[in-house]
C-alpha cells in the first residue's frame, strides 16, 4: 500500500513514489571560527591568560625613565643627575639583558623571569628609598642598574607564540603585529601614566606603581605553564648573533632604533613632547592593519620594502618642518611616519625569529631589542647634537638617514633563512 504523500512533519523523513526514505539529520554546524585574525589568535587556548598578565608587565617598561626624571630631579634638582642615573640604566640593560634571556631559554621562563624581576622591583624600590631619604649619588646609580635584570617580556610573549603557531607563518605574523601594536601602546600610555601618578599622587608614586604592575604581570605570565615553550637543549650552542645573516640584521635594528632616539629627540626641542604620541598613534594602527593582511612569502623583499617605506615617510616631518609653521602638518606627518614602523618591526622580528637557532628564541629577540636601544642612544645623542649646532629643522636629517643606513645595510647583508 503506498504511502500518504503529504510532507511529513519530521525532516528526517522523506517519501520518494512508495518508499519511505529515513535521513539521517545532518549535524548541527559547528559554530563558525571567528573570521577576524586576532580572534582566532586570541582563541588559542592559554593566549588570554598570559598575554593579560604580559600587557601588565610591559606597561612599566615606559614608566620607569619618565618618573626616574621626574623623581630624581625633582628631589636633588638636577637633569644632569637623573639622565645621567638613566643612562647607566640603559647602559647596564644592554650589557645584562642577553645573559638574561639566555637562562630564559636554557631553564624555562617561569624558572628564570620570577626571580630576575623580582631583583629588578627591589632595585626600583631601592632607588625610590635612596632619593627619599637623600642618599648619596652613587645608591642611585647602583639602585637603578639593578633593574637591568628586568626579563625581555616582549620578547617571551613572542617565543610563546612562536611555539603555539610553529608552522603556521600567517598566524606568526598576525601575533607579531599584535605584539608590536601593544610594544606601541603601552610606550604610549605608559609615560603619560607616569606623569600623571607622579603629579597627582607624590613624586615616587610612578616608580612605585610600576614596580608593583611588573611584579604582577610577571608572576600572572609565569604562571601560565601551558603555553610556555619547553626548555630545548643547547650544548655548545654560540650566540645567536653569529647565525647566518644575524649581524646584518642586528645593524639595521641598530640604525633603526637610531631612527626612533633621534626624531623624539628632535621633535620634543621642535615642537615638544606630547605631538610624539601622534607617532606611536600611527605605529599602533599600522601594526594592527599589517597583521591582518596576508604576508608576501618573501620576507627579505619584504623587510626592504618596510624599510623603503619608513625612508620616505621620514622625510615628511623633514618636509613638513622646513615648508611651514604649522604644528598640525608636522602633526600629520609624525602620525604618517610613525605608519612605517611597526611593519618594520614586525617583519624584522619574524626575520629574526627565522635567523634564530632553535632554543634560544628568547635571546635572539633580546639581542634585536638590544641593538634597537643602542640605537636610540646614538640617535639621541645624533640628534641632540644637531639640533644645538645646526637648528631645529635640519635635526630632521637624522632620522632620514638613519632610515636609509637601515636599508643600505639589510639590502647588503641580511639573507632570506633557508626553507
């Protein structure tokens, strides 16, 4: 007898002439992937968790000079003595942060960046005491070095996803941009921070605030074991910078970073210090552009088309100072400018992440990162020179050239790593 050919009212039936046809009802889709890319990269299970406490950790990173210069000079009132304190600062960092990162890599993160930043807030509470209670020069020189043990914590966010996303280039990339988006962000938030504890609060309310956000940033990151990349074994293993094409790659780092030192320099004797935000700004939402983008495969090419690029907007704050008066063309063109440096870095830091022997990421990427405040030093100085003895204007120059040497230098020496 055939069968009523009325639809039936569960879908997992269907009649065809006088067979009864039983479907089986197709599993309800799985709820889609977010199609944003720093949405899956923020999915990856564990990412949240020490990328948070990352963030709060980095934040002091660009509290500390500012309220030193404040505290300092404030209290002994002398310039001279709080740029001299911070000097040595950056000069023992240099000195100590690849040592640093080569225990990181050898004993495991959580192993070795609890107790070296746990020296590091004793040397900053050490220096908030010493300008307190009026002791000699010399505490705060040797108070502030000791914070030169502070663990790169750019630098193992990054290792971390190195490791979560080993194989997986367009992933690496969107976490780079990532990472240099909030290496922008929090030099931009931080000094502000500072200032405004320091005025509104007491004169070592910056250094104390910092010194408790990096103490807790550390321990929230170090605590995240499942993500932290394992310790692998390197005998006999050299520096990184003695890797095929590292040397090259780290001079251009260096006249990089001579690019960043000088225009700050430059543009607080020109304009002042808050315009320089509009930089960092324009950095900020280019990393966060570049990351979504699809990487060209070539990452030479691509590192000297970054570089190219940062060379001509660096003419324009050139340009813009020398044809008008105008603060808010110089304002356009800093944040122009500045969207040329964190697709530099990113894909300088990928470059470096290639170059890098395995196991030893961490120090590869403190090395990069020491190069860049070599760099800003000389750029500094450079450009604190020209501006007393050739104008305001012409210390523009610095940057631009600074900018072209960084590609002279990676067209002539760094090389794509093999596949």
């Amino acid at each position: 007898m055939p069968y009523e050919r009325n639809p039936p009212a569960d879908p997992m039936l269907t009649v065809s002439g006088d067979l009864l046809v039983i479907a089986s009802r197709a599993a309800a889709p799985a709820e889609a992937a977010p199609t944003n890319p720093y949405r899956r990269l923020l999915a990856t299970p564990g990412a949240r968790a020490f990328t948070a406490g990352n963030l709060l950790a980095r934040l002091p990173a660009g509290m500390f000079t500012v309220s030193a210069v404040i505290m300092i000079a404030g209290s002994r009132g002398s310039y001279a003595l709080a740029g001299a304190v911070t000097a040595t600062g950056l000069a023992a960092t240099a000195v100590v942060a690849p040592w640093t990162a080569r225990l990181v890599d050898r004993y495991g993160q959580a192993r070795v960046a609890v107790p070296a930043t746990a020296i590091a807030a004793l040397g900053s509470l050490a220096l908030l005491l010493c300008v307190h209670y009026g002791a000699p020069a010399w505490t705060l020189f040797a108070s502030y070095a000791a914070t030169a043990t502070t663990p790169n914590t750019g630098g193992m966010s990054r290792a971390r996803w190195a490791h979560l996303h080993r194989g997986d280039p367009a992933a690496l990339h969107t976490a780079n941009s990532f990472e240099q988006a909030a290496d922008e962000l929090c030099f931009m938030l931080g000094p502000a921070l500072a200032a405004l504890l320091c005025a509104a609060l007491f004169p070592e309310a910056g250094t104390l605030v910092g010194a408790v956000l990096l103490m807790t940033g550390v321990l929230i990151f170090a605590a995240q074991r499942s993500t932290e990349p394992p310790v692998a074994p390197r005998a006999g293993a050299g520096s990184p910078s003695r890797a095929p094409g590292m040397p090259a790659l780290l001079a251009a780092f260096l006249a990089t970073g001579a690019v960043f030192g000088a225009m700050e320099v430059v543009t607080i004797a020109h304009a002042g210090g808050a315009i320089l935000a509009l930089q960092a700004a324009g950095s900020c939402v280019a990393g966060l552009l570049y990351g979504s983008l699809r990487p060209a495969a070539d990452i030479r090419r691509r590192l000297l088309g970054c570089l190219a690029g940062m060379t001509v907007l660096m003419s324009l704050p050139l340009l813009a100072a020398s044809t008008t008066d105008s603060l808010l063309a110089l304002a356009g063109a800093l944040l122009l400018a500045g969207a040329a440096t964190a697709p530099t870095m990113v894909t300088g830091m990928t470059l470096v992440q290639r170059l890098t022997p395995e196991g030893q990421l961490n120090e590869g990427m403190t090395l990069a990162v020491t190069a860049l405040l070599g760099g800003i030093a000389a750029g500094s100085a450079t450009g604190g020179w020209m501006v007393e003895h050739m104008g305001q204007v012409t210390g523009y120059v610095v940057p631009v050239c600074a900018a072209g040497l960084a590609l002279v230098v990676a067209a002539a020496g760094v090389r794509a790593p093999r596949s």
